[in-house]
C-alpha cells in the first residue's frame, strides 16, 4: 500500500524522531529505515510482541532496522510498541 501521498509516511517519520534512541533516516518507498543502538535485540523485541518481521534488520547496514509503512493505526502501534521496547 502507497500511503506517501497522504503524508502517512511523513507524519510516521516525524512520530518515530520523537522517540529517544531512535533516528530516523531518508529512505524510498514504503519503508523507513531507523538508525538504532542495538538492531537485532529491537527486532526480536517488536517482532515477539506484534509480529515477524515488522522490524527487520537490512543486510550490510550496521545499527540498522527498517519498518514498513502501514496505516494510521497499524503505525500507531509499532510506533507505540518501539518506544515501549527502548524506553
């Protein structure tokens, strides 16, 4: 789903930012990659509570995680989720 039109991806970006730990970086299509502390262990954290693979760690990219663009509400609870696990 292309939800880039509405601003979705936009407003999820600027939700994520808020989050401490959590940096946001430019990223194309329906996904945002995420600079993190520690990839691996926030996957398997977000993964465990919601579902496999909302967070995945990209190949060849240290400190990594991306997450897919969903609706307002699917994104309202990874967002809520991320900041639960790093808080």
């Amino acid at each position: 789903m292309h939800f880039e039109e509405d601003g979705e991806k936009d407003r999820f970006y600027s939700r994520l930012a808020s989050i401490p730990g959590i940096n946001p970086m430019p990223s194309v299509g329906d996904w945002i990659l995420l600079h993190v502390e520690q990839p691996s262990d926030l996957a398997r954290k977000v993964n465990r509570r919601l579902a496999p693979g909302m967070v995945s760690v990209p190949r060849g990219m240290d400190g990594a995680v991306r997450v897919q663009v969903g609706d307002p509400k699917d994104n309202e609870l990874l967002f809520r989720t991320i900041r639960e696990v790093v808080a």
